[in-house]
C-alpha cells in the first residue's frame, strides 16, 4: 500500500479551510473531518464484527479504534477552542 498525502487528496477542502479559517485552524478543521469520517467506516465495520465475549457490541479491537479516534478528535477540538479563544 502506497502513503497517499493528505495535501494531495484533500487539497480542495484544505485550500477552503484555510482561506476561511487560516493555515492552522483549517488544517485541523479538515483534520476532524477526517476523523470524522473514518469514525464512521469504523462504526459501519463494528455492525458486522461482533464481539464474541459481549454480544451486541463491536469487537474490542473496533472499540479500541473507535475511541482513539474520539479521543484524538477531542484533542483537535480542544486546539481549535484555545486558538478562538487567543484570537479573540
């Protein structure tokens, strides 16, 4: 598998983002999509991998990803509220 640039495949949202928001603020805004979206897949994938141990929940691996992505998206967050509230 070849690394694909994020500059690259998102340079239409980032050029948005950072025209609205500046270099930084935008770069994260796309960052939480990102995020975001790979949230989603992830839930999508924790419909058909069930755990074996706790029926009705994903498997403890997609519920690992799941909440390192929620958790690095509270981050990200975070950075943007200190970057509003010092602009301000």
């Amino acid at each position: 598998m070849t690394h694909s640039s994020a500059f690259r495949d998102f340079k239409t949202e980032l050029e948005r983002h950072e025209f609205q928001m500046g270099v930084e603020a935008g770069r994260l805004a796309v960052t939480l999509d990102i995020l975001t979206d790979a949230l989603v897949l992830v839930g999508q994938h924790g419909v058909y991998c069930q755990s074996a141990r706790q029926p009705g929940k994903p498997a403890m691996d997609v519920q690992m990803i799941s909440r390192g992505i929620l958790q690095a998206k509270e981050l990200v967050q975070s950075v943007l509220a200190e970057m509003r509230k010092k602009g301000e």
